[in-house]
C-alpha cells in the first residue's frame, strides 16, 4: 500500500490513549494521565453526563456502604462529606466536582457509545468504532466498570405483563409509586436499600426473596460542621480518618480469606438485627442466612428489616417464576397481582458485554477469549489484547473495602505501563505473555480456595456460570497495591509493527 493511501486512510482521529467510561475508572485514569504528563488522549463515554454507575443507580435511597472518606480518590480528599454514608446524589456530584477540578472537561466526550474495537497489528493501534465515527488509540484503557449493564433474568409472561417495569440501575422517577402494588424482585445491596424508602409510600409490596442476605447494622450519622471544618481547614485529619477506615478494613481481611470459621462471630450481630425489628418468629426464620456471613457481600442497613415488619410488605422466601397477565408466581407458587414489577436484580458481571466489542491480535474477541471465565494479570491486561487495560478487570473486587483503593493501585499500574512504552518508543507495543496471565490465575485461585466466598456455601455473582471465583480478590488492598506498583517487563512480550514491503515505500 502506498504511503499516501495510507494515510488517507488513517484520517481519522489518533489519540495516545481512549478511556472507555467516565465512572471512578475512567475518570482517575483521566487524572493519572494528565500528571504522567499525557494530554493526548479522550475520554468515551456512552451516557449524557459523567459518573457511571454513580450516575445510573439513582433509586430512591440509593448511597454507598463504605463510608465517604475511604470511597473517594486520594489526591481528591472532600471534606465536605455530608454523612459518614453518603448518599448517590453527593457521590454523583463529587464525580462532577472532580472532572472540572483536574481539567478533565475538554477530553470527555459525551454520548460516545463504542461499538467495537479492534486491534490493527499492522498500524500497532486500536481502532475503535464510536456511535459518532471512528478513531485510534495506541492504548486503551477500558474502565467500563462490572456495574454498568443491568441484568433482568429471563422471566417467562415478563413480556405480557401491562403495569410497569423497571430495573433499580434505570429508574423511572417520573412513575409515582403512591398506592400501588409492587413486586420488589430481589434482595441484594440495591434492594434493601430501595424496600425502606418505597414502603411507606406503596399500598402493598410483595418482596421476592431467592437468597436471605446477612444485613447488618449501618452506622449512618451526619458528619458535623465542626469536623468538616477541621477537615478543610487541617487536610491531615481528614488523610487520618481514611487511614483509619482503611487500617481497620484491612485488619478485617484475613478472616475473609483465611479463617472464615472466625466469621461466625458476627452472624450474631446480623441474627440480633433481625430479632430487634421482626416479632414474627415464621418470618425471622425466613430472613435468617444459611450460609456463612460474607460468602454474598455484607450488606448494611438499619431500616431494611422495620420497612419489611410494616403490614403492607410481604416476604415471599423465593425467586421470580414467571408472570401471569398482571399476577406475579413465585417459584414455590405463591401468586400476587401487581401494577408494578422492579428488578433489583443485579448487573451483568462475569459476563459483561463490552467483552463482545473488543477484537484482539488474534481476530477473537475479548468473550471468546475469555469464554472458560475472565483471566487477566493483575486485574489489568489480557494474553493477546496488546496495549488494552482494563480497570477493576478480573479479581479485583473487594468484600469489606472501597474499589476506589483498587483502582487507584491499577492507575499505578497504569502510569507504569505508559512510562514503559514511552521508553520501549512510538513503534512498540507491549502484549502480556499467556503463561504469565497462567501462573498470577494459578496463584489467585490457589488463594481462593480458602476463602469464604468459596467455601461460605452460597452461590454469589462473584462466581461464574462454572463456579470460578474471576471477580474478587484474596488478599488485603496492601498486597494488590504492592502487586501493581509496576509493570515486570518479564510478564510482556514487545510488539512492533511489520516490516514494510519495499514497493510499499
Ligand atoms: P445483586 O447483589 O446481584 O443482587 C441481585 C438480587 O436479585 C439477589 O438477591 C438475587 O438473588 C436476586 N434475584 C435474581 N434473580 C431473581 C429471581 N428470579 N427472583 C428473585 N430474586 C432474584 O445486585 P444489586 O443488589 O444490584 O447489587 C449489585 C452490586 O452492586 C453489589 O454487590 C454491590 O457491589 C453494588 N452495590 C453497592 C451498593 C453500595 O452501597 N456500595 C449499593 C447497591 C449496589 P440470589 O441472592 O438468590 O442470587
């Protein structure tokens, strides 16, 4: 081909790097670029606003259950955290606050949804199809979160069902619930933080709980003036008070992943927040967890169990069957007829569809590759996706901690990474090696087999369709900080271009 083909052909945009999302992922990505001095690249992002699955879960009573100071970026401190849980709405602002505060503005690119991306071996660049034309990246980063595609089970008669449907990341706020007849469906983290905030405004709820989760007690308190304005005005208290909730969660680790029996200790606490609000000893029995405590994600509130001891909520112990007209079945045939039907029912995790859209060095996509279970190194790069990062890929989830400590160690990572193909110069690229993605899985999953999440004797969203634990990590967010502080050229093979054919010159 010659060169001034070529480079007709190459018109479109080229960027150093392409952030995929502008949740935490992307969003810190952006800023960690910027102070690796690379200016050079975009941020894509599908929806019209920043924030991710900040920005799309805004059920009513939606907040976060790690407490404000830990989940938020370090170099990003806000002393103006309202409560010590705050709400969806001030997380969504803070996310707002910090694209304007690091000048992350004129590299967004709003209602950019990518299509597919493909890996071009020849140019060594992504070739990335948006819903508004192409571009190229020598890198990119994918910070599309495990939380961003919601996931409502195939339930037979859902699409003959006349009142209205909704899943709790897509709420529809301008349906008024008032004196109506809700199916709740589901009872995980965004659920119970929903059932307490609808309740009193339903005329009856009917709650399908498949799966008793542990709930615990949330600590919930407004943050006072007085520490706020030590906060801003003495920025190390604030830097103390995170170190604190950091110190202790990690204190907190081992039990999770070495000596689940130690668990146990506090299944009472969960079992004395059920007796303080549920009289009725039939429904305690069924609310009651039957596995080990943290084998499903702990969840926190203190309203969850009065908002279902209320008369017009029932607790149907099992899932969703099927729907008949406007008569919701349970699968233990309890019958209940509804205007409305909301899916708590999580997100498309192990199983994420950005993996369809990615074509790597082998013409296979990222689902293909990874159609036996996710596998990354270090949570970050896959064996023949060459210059791809994933943020929070595979084994990086966290049980009793911020995601925001994870992503801040892949940013590092990430910084690493740029640092290193800068160094390798513009006609390099770095692919990780199969048998090193091989050995840090081996490793993971050897760890693994110890842990409550695999041995708590629940089935969770952590594992996949074959029961391989490819979403959490088995350790303290110390040892994966210490485990992405750089990239081991070892692990990678560098990637050039090909040698032109002569007549091409
Ligand atoms: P989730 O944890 O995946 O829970 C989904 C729920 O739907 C489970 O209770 C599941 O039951 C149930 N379910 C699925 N199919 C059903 C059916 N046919 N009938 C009845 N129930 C059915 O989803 P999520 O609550 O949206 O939470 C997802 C993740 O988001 C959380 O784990 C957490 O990481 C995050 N989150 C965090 C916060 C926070 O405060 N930081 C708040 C909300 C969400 P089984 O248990 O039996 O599978």
């Amino acid at each position: 081909m010659a060169e001034q083909e070529r480079e007709q052909e190459h018109e479109c945009e080229h960027v150093r790097v392409a952030v995929i999302g502008s949740g935490f992922g992307g969003l810190g990505a952006a800023v960690r670029l910027r102070r690796e001095g690379i200016t050079d690249f975009v941020v894509l992002e599908r929806a019209e606003s920043v924030g991710g699955t900040w920005r799309d879960n805004s059920y009513p009573g939606c907040a976060c259950d790690v407490p404000s100071h830990l989940y938020s970026f370090s170099f990003a401190p806000n002393p103006e955290w309202p409560r010590t849980f705050s709400g969806q709405p001030h997380i969504r602002a803070y996310l707002e606050s910090v694209a304007d505060t690091f000048g992350l503005r004129p590299h967004i690119r709003l209602k950019h949804e990518v299509l597919m991306m493909r890996w071009d071996a020849d140019e060594l660049r992504w070739e990335i199809e948006t819903s508004q034309g192409t571009l190229t990246a020598d890198v990119v980063v994918s910070a599309t979160g495990p939380l961003s595609d919601p996931k409502v089970p195939e339930i037979p008669g859902l699409e003959g069902f006349e009142g209205k449907v909704f899943h709790s990341a897509q709420w529809d706020h301008d349906y008024d619930l008032t004196g109506k007849r809700v199916a709740m469906i589901g009872t995980g983290a965004s659920a119970i933080q929903i059932v307490p905030a609808i309740q009193p405004q339903v005329a009856k709820m009917t709650l399908f709980q498949r799966t008793a989760p542990w709930v615990m007690p949330r600590m919930d308190r407004k943050i006072s003036g007085a520490e706020r304005w030590l906060h801003e005005k003495v920025p190390a208290t604030g830097a103390a008070r995170r170190g604190f909730l950091w110190g202790i969660r990690e204190l907190q680790v081992g039990a999770f992943t070495k000596h689940p029996d130690r668990l146990g200790l506090i299944e009472r606490i969960g079992r004395s927040n059920i007796a303080r609000s549920i009289k009725d000893p039939a429904l305690r029995a069924r609310l009651t967890p039957t596995y080990r405590i943290g084998c499903k994600r702990i969840l926190l509130s203190s309203t969850y169990y009065p908002a279902i001891a209320k008369p017009n909520v029932d607790v149907v112990a099992s899932g969703l069957k099927e729907i008949r007209g406007n008569v919701v079945v349970a699968a233990d045939g309890t019958e209940a007829e509804v205007d409305v039907i909301i899916f708590g029912t999580g997100f498309h995790v192990t199983d994420m569809p950005i993996a369809d859209r990615v074509v790597g060095a082998d013409g296979i996509t990222l689902a293909e590759a990874w159609k036996d279970g996710m596998e990354s190194l270090r949570g970050a790069t896959a064996a023949g996706f060459p210059n791809w990062m994933t943020i929070i890929g595979p084994n990086t989830g966290l049980g009793n901690s911020s995601m925001i400590l994870m992503i801040e160690s892949q940013l590092n990572y990430l910084a690493d990474y740029m640092r290193q193909l800068n160094v390798l110069g513009g006609s390099a690229a770095l692919n990780v090696r199969a048998s090193a993605v091989g050995a840090w899985n081996r490793r993971v999953q050897e760890r693994m087999k110890r842990t409550v999440w695999n041995t708590g004797g629940c089935t969770s969203w952590y594992l996949d369709a074959n029961g391989r634990n490819t979403t959490i990590w088995p350790g303290t967010t110390g040892e994966f900080r210490a485990a992405t502080r750089e990239v081991n050229l070892g692990e990678y093979e560098v990637v050039r271009a090909p040698v032109r054919e002569k007549e091409d010159a």
